[in-house]
C-alpha cells in the first residue's frame, strides 16, 4: 500500500510506502458539528470540546458569559465537570436523553475478595445479552448497583451506554447541578439571542458547547484499488473483525473492545498474524466467506460501535468475543481468564489469542529447514516424545 499524506499548513502531499499493512488506529478525530435550523442568525460563539482551549474558557468565565452545554455522554458530562469544579453557575445543560455510565470504582477499584461475586455478577450478566438485552440490563446495570445516570432515572436502553466510567467525586459534582439548568429536550432552532428548545422553552445563550463526541475520520481518507477510486461502504466486513476483506492492506483499531492501551498488543497479534499466517491461505471468496458468519454489526465498516447512538454497546461487545471464539481467534477459557482479571481483579491484561504459531515450532522448523528435513521426517520427529517435551 502506498499512502499519500497531505499537510495541512503547507498543501505539500508527499507519497509514503510502499506498507505491507496500514493500520488506522484513530478514534476522535473530526469534531461531530451538528447543523442548526436558524444557525446563520445565532450571534453567539459556537464551540465543540475538540477546540476548546484554556483561552476560551478563560474568556467565558471572566466575561460571564451564558453558556449552553449540548449533549448527554460523557464529553458532555466533562464539560459540565469543568464549570462545576470553579463554582460557575451561569450555564445550562440541554440533552436530549440521560446516557448510562458505570461507577468507576466498581470496575476499577482496589483488588479485595468482595468484587469477585460482583465481577462473576457482571460476566454472567454480559453474555446473557446474548439472551435477552433486557435481562441484562436490568441485571448488570441496576440490580448489582453498577449503573449511574445524573437525571435519576433509570433507562433500559444500553444502547445509550459507551462505556463510560464516572468516579464518586464526579457524580457528587453532576448531582449538584441545579435542576432549572438541565433540560431534557432537543434543539428547535437557533434564535440570534439563544436557543429555542423542541419542549418549548427558551435559552438565552452567548456560547454553545458543543459536548457531541467526535468522529473517527475514516470516511474522509480516499481509496485508491487497481487504479480507479474506491469506496469503503462496498466493503462492509472486516476480516477478523481487524482488515477490510477485500481491502486486505488497510486495518483498523475501532472495533477491538480490549479495555486501555492493551488493545496495542491484540492489534499487534492481528497484524503478523494477517500478515504471516493467514492472508497467504485465503483468496477473497474464502475472505468473504469467513466474515460473513461473523457475529454482530460491529465488524460493519460504517458501523464501528464507539461511533453509531443506534448500536447497543454490550449486546455489540458480547457478540464480538462469541464471534471470536467461534471462528478459532480466541479460546473460551481466555476469554473467562480476561474477563475475570479485569472484572474480578482490575486487571489491565491484553486477551490471549492463541493465533500465532508456537515460538519453539517455528524454531525447530528453522533447524529442519537448514538441515534439509523433508516434511516426512518433520512430522516423525515432531511425534517424537522427547521432541515435544523440549518444546513443552
């Protein structure tokens, strides 16, 4: 693959490769800017969190400016965190549903004997989304008190859970938000004056902030295949949930659930095993074939959970790892060996993928290649009792 990359304080496109594999590992990127009826007429200052800067909150906070924080995850509930902390109490809070959140210190708390049965709780409660999306939500989200949400209601829809983490101190925070400035409604238009809400009220506003998430930029990189231009949303699937399957130079990080920076080495493991192990086997009807059978939306390309309201995490994360144990990239007992250490123990620990062959293998067939063994006789020595114990 050769890549072209564009600078863009100079223009100056300069051509890099060829790679045997690009990985895109990006995963906010662009700012989500939504587009208001009546924009052109708003005299105040709209900003999203991704260009928020500490001059701009300076500026507002010195200026006593109005401010509406627009959105109900946890970019939003960040922006909310950081007037609370300075006692600022001249904004307001507009989301259009409460999103769920974990509480942090159930999950990643200290080690102690009494998070096992929480833990095990939580494992049993993950996979029966496989059963009924209710029954867990029910289970893991608000029977064994690990769920939150700062409206104080209680909604069973996971799809509005991100997996967001939210600490004691912060809940505290978010509770004390006065309730006339949070507004469970959606935005109408925009007046020159402030915001008109779909609920009917009106907000006087000088700044929106814009606590919308932000997008991957996937769709903005242009694909060029034998020459002619081409589009990623004709290639659905991602082989193994990592390579587009009939793109197989290009992979991406986006839907690969191992918690914190431990999904480097799983990524890693897919990389030489794409490269070294499975890609020289597979032509792109047999690509197509395996990705087909694969478990859940998450390995659509223009479907990456972390990015798409509509797509039920869990129920998403619960179908990734019964897909991968089916289609031979992980073993069951790894899969509860991951799970517990980091549900039971706070443990960070990439997951084991049994997908690369055995170091010792590969060494003893090096030898045998040097010492011109024919395949015969590697399969006679490789049976060999004291030849498996060295390799044991």
């Amino acid at each position: 693959a050769l890549i072209d990359v564009e600078y863009s304080d100079s223009g100056l496109i300069v051509s890099e490769g060829p790679f045997d594999l690009v990985v895109f590992s990006a995963g906010t990127t662009y700012p989500n800017v939504p587009i208001f009826p009546g924009q052109e007429d708003f005299q105040g200052t709209i900003i999203h969190s991704h260009d928020l800067k500490k001059e701009n909150f300076r500026s507002m906070v010195q200026q006593n400016k109005k401010v509406s924080i627009l959105g109900g995850g946890k970019t939003a509930v960040d922006l909310v965190l950081l007037f609370q902390r300075i006692g600022y109490d001249n904004f307001a809070w507009i989301y259009r549903n409460a999103f769920l959140f974990c509480k942090m210190e159930l999950f990643f708390g200290p080690q102690s004997v009494w998070r096992i049965p929480l833990g095990l709780s939580n494992i049993i409660a993950l996979f029966s989304s496989l059963i009924s999306v209710q029954l867990k939500t029910r289970w893991l989200l608000w029977c064994n008190g690990c769920a939150w949400t700062y409206d104080g209601s209680k909604p069973m829809n996971t799809a509005k859970f991100k997996g967001g983490q939210i600490c004691p101190d912060q809940r505290n925070l978010v509770r004390s938000v006065e309730k006339h400035r949070m507004h469970k409604s959606d935005i109408q238009s925009l007046k020159p004056s402030g915001i008109q809400l779909t609920n009917g009220n009106f907000v006087e506003t000088d700044v929106l902030l814009l606590g919308t998430s932000s997008l991957t930029g996937i769709d903005m990189i242009k694909f060029t295949k034998d020459g002619k231009s081409y589009d990623i949303e004709n290639c659905p699937k991602m082989l193994n949930y990592f390579t587009l399957q009939d793109f197989p130079v290009f992979a991406t990080t986006s839907s690969l659930f191992t918690l914190g920076p431990m999904r480097g080495c799983n990524v890693a493991e897919l990389a030489v095993y794409h490269l070294c192990v499975q890609r020289r086997n597979l032509s792109l009807s047999q690509c197509q074939s395996i990705t087909r059978w694969q478990l859940g939306n998450v390995n659509d390309v223009k479907k990456l959970a972390f990015m798409n309201n509509e797509i039920n995490f869990i129920e998403e994360w619960s179908l990734l790892y019964t897909g991968m144990v089916l289609s031979g990239l992980v073993d069951v007992v790894d899969i509860l060996y991951h799970f517990i250490g980091m549900l039971c123990w706070s443990r960070q620990q990439p997951l084991q993928m049994d997908i690369l062959p055995n170091r010792k293998v590969l060494m003893f067939e090096k030898n045998c290649l040097k010492q011109n063994v024919t395949n015969q006789e590697q399969k006679r020595l490789l049976s060999d009792k004291i030849v498996l114990n060295i390799m044991n």
